[in-house]
C-alpha cells in the first residue's frame, strides 16, 4: 500500500470472495486472537447461513485484498437493534501496519450509523495488547471483562467487552 495504484478501498464482500477470504481467515490464524482451535483440513465453508456475505466489508490494495471485518446486529431482539457488533477482523501480514484495519474499523462503524446504530461493541481477548490499543484509539472503551472466560494453550484468558458511541452523545444513557 505504498503508491498510487495500491489506494485502500473498502467493499462489502461478495460470494464471489469466499475462497479468499476464507484462505485470509486460514493464514490470519493466531492464539493470540483465536478463541477456536487452529482451523485444520477439511476446512468448514466460509459464508454460511449464520456468516453472510453482505455481514462482511473487504479492504482491498492494489488489486489485493488487504483485510475483512465482520459487522452484524448482537441479536435479532428489536430492543437491541440499536448496536451493532464486530464479530471478526482480520488484515493480511503484507497489509499489517498501513491503516488497513484502521479503515475498516472506520468503514464498519459509518455502516453502522446508517443502518441506525447509535453503538458499536465488541469482545477481544485479554491478551492481544496490539488489538486493545487500536480499539482504544478508535474511541472504544473497556465496558466489562469476564475474567477467564477462555482457557487457551492451558492458560485462563480474559474476554474484554469494549463498546463505542456513534452517535456523539456521551457515556450516560
């Protein structure tokens, strides 16, 4: 992502981007973010019927894509369907520290406010420090932590809830 012909784009994804993105998924794979065990063949379908394509934004470089994320409603309650989640953000090793994920956390968080979100959550392990300082940079804080919520490589993890406003009001309710 260095010249012109590299300029970041943001899109939603299409069947069409199952294979990569699922290889992307495959490659992306780290304990430090991973709450399921490594993905191993036979490799389970990318889009299902809880994994939608039109769920996904792609970033793309160059021709390449650099980095997907996942935004869908937490529930399908219409008491709820003021938030939105990211369920799942992963940026490629060649595309890691150049904005990419930058990006598509701003990109998720302005679909979110036209579907008519007001916030925007999401869990991330204790541990993933890098993760935890981008998130804070974008404006999300740290709501709650259910302290061991995953034992991972025999290790008790924290899961970190943070959530944002997107609406400009403050933290009250």
């Amino acid at each position: 992502m260095d010249g012109p012909s590299d300029h970041l784009v943001i899109r939603t994804a299409t069947a069409a981007d199952e294979a990569v993105l699922a290889d992307l998924d495959r490659r992306t794979w780290s304990p430090l973010h991973a709450v399921q065990p490594e993905p191993l063949p036979p490799y389970r379908p990318f889009f299902d019927g809880r994994h939608r394509p039109e769920e996904f934004l792609v970033a793309e470089a160059g021709g390449r894509v650099a980095g997907f994320i996942r935004l869908v409603r937490p529930t399908e309650l219409d008491c709820h369907a003021h938030v939105r989640q990211i369920q799942g953000l992963a940026v490629d090793g060649w595309a890691r520290g150049r904005g990419a994920a930058r990006a598509l956390l701003r990109a998720a968080a302005a679909r979110a406010r036209r579907e008519g979100a007001v916030r925007l959550t999401l869990r991330v392990l204790g541990h993933n420090a890098p993760a935890r300082r981008l998130y804070e940079s974008e404006g999300f804080a740290v709501e709650g932590v259910l302290p061991g919520e995953f034992r991972l490589a025999g290790r008790d993890v924290d899961d970190v809830l943070m959530g944002r406003r997107l609406d400009g009001g403050g933290d009250g309710w």
